[in-house]
C-alpha cells in the first residue's frame, strides 16, 4: 500500500462503515431468529399502535369541543361538494368560445398606419384615410353623365 491509500479519509470512513454495519446485520440477523425478538417486536408495536390509537381518540374529543371538523369529516364534505359540482356540470350547457377579432391580411403595423390621421397642408384640416373596399361597398357606384346624340360629335 502506498502512503497516500494509508492516510486517505474517505477510504478509511468507508471501510469503517462497512465494518459497522456487516457487524450490525449480522448481529440482527442473529436475533431476529431468535423467539425472544419476536416477542419484544410485538410488545413494541402493539405499544406502538395503542398510543396512535389514544392519539387520534384525545384529537377527535379535542376537535368536537371546539367545534372543529375533523380529517374524517372534510374529507367526506370535499368528496360530497366533487360529487354535486360535477352533477352541476353534466345540466350546465359547455361554455360558448371567446369571441375573437377578425383576422385581416395586413400586418398590424400597417393598419395603424391606414388608421392614422393625416394631414392636409392646403386645407389645414386633418382627415383620416379612407379604403377604397370599403366605401365602395357602402356606397352606390358612380354612373358617368351621358351625352346625348344631337349634341357635339
């Protein structure tokens, strides 16, 4: 062995550990054969569960003095309010869609720029642009003036 495997920490934690604890298992491993053991753990269980027993017994009288609800008891309100609330949902009609805007061809930087005033310098008024589409279809098409055949040629 080197002097750096002799004097290195972590090796020698880990082989202590191992020796802890193969010295432990098979020290268990002796005794849980053993009748004695067995007895012991069933002592120490039933203590166990006798004390969770009067636990939860002093809670429920502490819970009802001051007129609290138990685990028990919210938990069958939860599940009663999950039954009635999906009853509820099986009569209601499905929500309706949001209503969204209309989708246009144009990006939106170039439909605030239709939207945007713009000025006149003779008339120095601001009138807003008006689309071609849309006033066509507002209003009735312009009909040329005819002439009439007797007059000039």
């Amino acid at each position: 062995m080197s002097p750096k495997q002799l004097l290195d920490p972590l090796a020698l934690r880990r082989e202590a550990i191992d020796r802890l604890e193969g010295g432990l298992n098979s020290y268990a491993t002796r005794n849980m054969e053993s009748e004695r053991f067995s007895q012991a753990l069933a002592i120490v269980l039933r203590a166990g569960l006798g004390t969770h027993h009067l636990f939860d017994k002093n809670l429920a009288r502490l819970y009802e003095r001051l007129g609290l609800p138990s685990r028990s008891e919210l938990e069958a309100v939860a599940a009663t309010m999950r039954r009635i609330e999906d009853k509820l949902d099986m009569l209601l009609p499905p929500p309706a869609p949001a209503h969204r805007p209309a989708r246009t061809k144009r990006a939106p930087a170039a439909a605030a720029a239709l939207a945007a005033p713009v000025a006149s310098p003779e008339a120095k008024t601001v009138s807003t642009p008006v689309r071609a589409k849309a006033t066509a279809s507002k209003q009735p098409p312009a009909v040329p003036a005819r002439r009439s055949a007797r007059g000039k040629a």
